[in-house]
C-alpha cells in the first residue's frame, strides 16, 4: 500500500486490479512514478530520434530500418535501467511482432486510443503515450506508392508481416508503455 502525506491527494492505491485514472487523481507516490515514466519516455524518445536522425542523413532511410530493429530494444532498456521502469514501443500496426503490446495495453492499443491512459493497479503504475507521426517517418511509415524501392526491399526483407505504412504526418503512429512498480524494482 502506497501512502502520502500532504493534502489534495489520496493517502493510499486501492488494492483493485486496474483502474483507469486521471492524472488529478494520482496520489503523490503515483505523480513520482508518472515522473518516472515521462523520463523514461522522453530519454527513448529523444536518444531514437537523433540515431534515427544520424543514420538518415550518414546513410539513407534503408539504413534507419536497422535503427528501429536493432538499436531502438538496446535504447529502450537503456532508459528503462536508467529509471527504474519497463518501457517500449508498441502499435495497432505492427511492424516487428516483438513490438506487441503488453497484456494491459491491449485494450487501448486496439481502440487507438489517442491520448496519454494512466493505469492505476496495486503494484504500481502502467501508462500509455501516443506517438504521433512526424515527417521524416514517412519515408518508411508514408504513403506505399511514395516510398522509396530500396526501403520497400529492405522493409520487405526485415519484416515480412509488416503493417506499418500508409501513414500520413501526425497520425496516431503507435505508444510508449511504461511500467513503473510501486517498489522501485523493475526488470526489463
């Protein structure tokens, strides 16, 4: 059981299995590891984007196809080690299978559900973030017919299942999940 002290919030997590939260509703134990998770997120959001970045323009699009398969699970458990959480990537379009939500995520990654989802359970704090396309995404995420053949050869080759193009810039691209224990131990 959580407890706080100072006023405006809760003193203590009730034991249910999920509740869905807002986040005026997060006790102040939660808020840290709502704070947790939004580091997390950011440190893999920003360190993918610039390898991305770099590889895009050393390399090409083919290139950064590598980037996501290969380098984004190693910066995932990065920051995930770094801030005592679990996190990753995950969409209702897949592109790598190993990408597929977690068991409590599944409910809003079939909705789409386009905004932040807190979860509140007894063990600690589940949270979902969007990720919105941006315009060099779409040189492996856009439109089929407009991206380039050598991508489609290497996307073809890599992921033979993929789902994840004919997207256009600021669709719903996929999640962040965070999994923050109410301990401090996490394990990625």
């Amino acid at each position: 059981m959580l407890a706080s002290i100072g006023c405006g919030r809760e003193a203590s997590v009730p034991t249910s299995s999920t509740e869905r939260i807002t986040p005026e509703e997060l006790t102040d134990a939660e808020q840290q590891m709502l704070d947790r998770a939004n580091e997390a997120r950011q440190s893999l959001a920003t360190n993918l984007k610039a390898k991305l970045v770099e590889t895009l323009s050393s390399e090409g699009p083919a290139a950064a196809i590598a980037v996501c398969s290969e380098a984004a699970p190693e910066i995932a458990a990065t920051a995930g080690s770094d801030h005592q959480v679990r996190i990753g990537r995950t969409s209702h379009l897949l592109r790598n299978p190993s990408n597929a939500p977690p068991e409590w995520a599944e409910s809003y990654v079939d909705a789409q559900t386009p905004e932040q989802v807190l979860l509140r359970q007894a063990y600690g704090l589940r949270v979902l973030q969007p990720i919105r396309l941006e315009t060099a995404c779409l040189l492996c995420h856009g439109d089929p017919a407009k991206i380039a053949p050598e991508v489609t050869a290497a996307l073809a080759s890599r992921y033979p299942q993929d789902q994840a193009r004919g997207f256009s810039e600021g669709d719903l691209r996929g999640w962040f999940w965070v999994e923050v224990d109410a301990d401090n131990s996490a394990a990625n």
